[in-house]
C-alpha cells in the first residue's frame, strides 16, 4: 500500500534530496511525497488531501514553527503522526517535540537509510492504530446484532476449541408476542411498521435486561429471551409484568389504526435445556441459543395466551405462588403434546 507522506521545510533542498533518495520507491509507488514550507501551509494541505499517511516536519520555519505544528495536528487529527526533521537536535527542542506528540526525531543532516526506517517504523504504527480504531468500530456495530451472552462466550479462552460444544443448564424461557402485528403490517407503510417494532423491542429489551435477561433472538413481531442464574424464574416472571405494562401504557396514532394500543401475549417456561452454538459450520453461520422440552414449551404457551396474559403451567406456578398472584385459566392442549396442561395467567 502507498503511504502519502507530507513534507513541511522551508529549505527546498531538503524536497530535491528526497525525490532523488526515494526515486525508485516513488516510482514504484510505495511513497507519495507533498510538499508545504511552514506550518500554516502544511495544515492547508492536510484540510485539502485528508489521505496524508504521516507528517516529515523541520522546527525551525517562517510562519508557523514545526513544534507549533505539533500541537495543531494533535488537535486537529490525533491519528496522525509526525516525525521532526531538524538540525535542532539538543535535548530541550527533542523533549519538547516529544512532549508535544511527535513520534520520533531524525536529525540533519539527513541519513536518509535512518529516515527510510523511521518512516517505516511510523507507518507501521499508524497502521495498527487504524486496526485497533477498526476493530472498536466493528465491535459497537457487533454489539448491536449480538447479545452479550454471545460476546460473554467468545471471550472465553475455549472459545475456538469449543465452537461446537454445549452444555446442559436449567434456566428460564421469555417468549413474548405483539398482539394483532399483522394486521398492523398489512396495512400501515413499510417504514411505520419498522418504527413500531423497534420502538416496542426497544421497551421490552430495556425491562429484560433490568432483570438480568438476555434477548437470544428477535423472531417477526416476537422476541425470545434467556434468564440463568440465581432466581432465573422470578426475574422473568418480574421482566414479563413490566413489559406488560409498559407496552399498554404506548398509544400510537396511526393512519389506518387511530389510537392504537399495542398490547403482548407472554409464553415462560422453567426447566432444563441445553445451551450451545446451533447451525452450520459450512454456511459460517451459527446462533447461541438454548433449546430443548422446555423451551418449546414456552413457545406454545405463548401461542395460547391472550393479550395481557402472562402464561406458565401449574408446576411453574406452585413455585412462584407465595412471590406472585396467578389465576387458573384451566386444561387446554398443545400442540405436539399428548396430554393435556393446567396452565395459569400471572397477574401481578
């Protein structure tokens, strides 16, 4: 890759002595030099060529002095980096360039194989700063598609050799749907629909995670959701009953639904599961997920709730009934399930 180098020194000699010391590495397109007389001058030429790699610069120049310069390349581009050029090689001028966010200091005159592997030295780090700036910037965009269980997980030294592996948890299953979506979807705009919905995910992401959930997946109009740990069963049930609320609380004024008030149907189910990476190593694609009986389950407990009902099973509500109010909504039959349940709504 060509690196574009910016040269600011008043003595035009210096400009001739590099286009002749670095004629084959310019022919060949491995640097590009411009060049500016003092500081004023250098720091229009890096507003007008924002793609300047690194700054060769002299101290001592009419104008704008190369120290000075220093401390406006800091402000204005802290990514950038200079090296000082300068036949001012006492210990004061070295500290205070240094201190002022130079990287190094070649001393004239010039043994351009010095400068050649300074400037290289240079170009490397700018190179890692960029990756790393990179790779913060990748990570925020990652952090918005991936729960943090996920990153929780890939952080483990395991990780690699563990790709494929799971591990069998009891924990807590959260499915919760938006009721009447879609007829929503079918005759409200495109861009309506995709503001409702990320405005009610957004509601319900905030009060799972205020209770130590995590979101495995967002499914349609529905978002599943994880809780381990101690009282897993409770911090849900607790999650469900702020959603809840909060959802009924919105009213949106809408085209073809004046006054609309959204409201949720809410599936959970308790037990054990297993948790691990699910999909194809081919395709590259997989999710960290928790499958299982219970899991299942919670979904088609979800299936059967009304709007504003919070479903779980008898056995899940004898274990919460001295935390929480439930009513027996009674025997009903899900599908895949050969024998009927006692399911219950969670009421506050």
């Amino acid at each position: 890759m060509k690196a574009k180098i910016l040269v600011v020194d008043d003595e035009t000699d210096l400009e001739l002595l590099i286009k002749q010391k670095f004629r084959r590495q310019i022919r060949e397109k491995q640097y590009e030099f411009v060049f500016a007389h003092d500081g004023v001058e250098a720091l229009e030429m890096l507003a007008q060529q924002p793609d300047v790699d690194m700054v060769l610069t002299d101290i001592n120049m009419p104008g704008m002095d190369g120290l000075t310069l220093l401390i406006k390349l800091h402000e204005s581009n802290p990514m950038l980096k200079a090296v000082i050029v300068s036949a001012y090689g006492d210990m004061d001028n070295i500290r205070t360039a240094m201190n002022r966010g130079a990287f190094d200091f070649v001393t004239k005159p010039v043994n351009f194989e010095d400068l050649e592997l300074t400037m290289q030295k240079t170009m490397e780090y700018v190179a890692q700063l960029r990756q790393t700036l990179q790779a913060i910037k990748e990570n925020n965009i990652l952090r918005m598609y991936v729960d943090e269980s996920v990153l929780t997980f890939m952080s483990r030294s395991e990780f690699e050799t563990a790709i494929s592996a799971s591990e069998t948890v009891v924990a807590t299953v959260l499915f919760i749907d938006i009721c009447g979506f879609t007829a929503i979807s079918e005759r409200e705009s495109a861009d309506t629909v995709v503001r409702l919905v990320n405005r009610y995910f957004d509601v319900m992401v905030k009060e799972i995670i205020a209770q130590g959930g995590h979101v495995d997946k967002f499914m349609g109009d529905a978002v599943m959701a994880v809780f381990r740990g101690e009282y897993h069963f409770d911090r849900a049930v607790e999650a469900a009953l702020a959603v809840r609320t909060q959802i009924a609380a919105l009213e949106d004024n809408l085209p073809n639904h004046p006054n609309y008030h959204p409201q949720v149907s809410i599936g959970i189910n308790t037990g054990e599961m297993v948790s691990g990476n699910i999909g194809s190593a081919t395709l590259r694609r997989l999710d960290y997920t928790v499958i299982g009986d219970a899991v299942n389950m919670a979904q088609r407990l979800q299936t059967i709730a009304q709007a504003g009902q919070i479903v779980i099973v008898e056995s899940a509500q004898q274990e919460i009934a001295e935390s929480f109010t439930c009513e027996r909504i009674g025997e009903v039959t899900l599908k895949n399930k050969s024998a009927p349940v006692v399911v219950y709504n969670v009421l506050g």
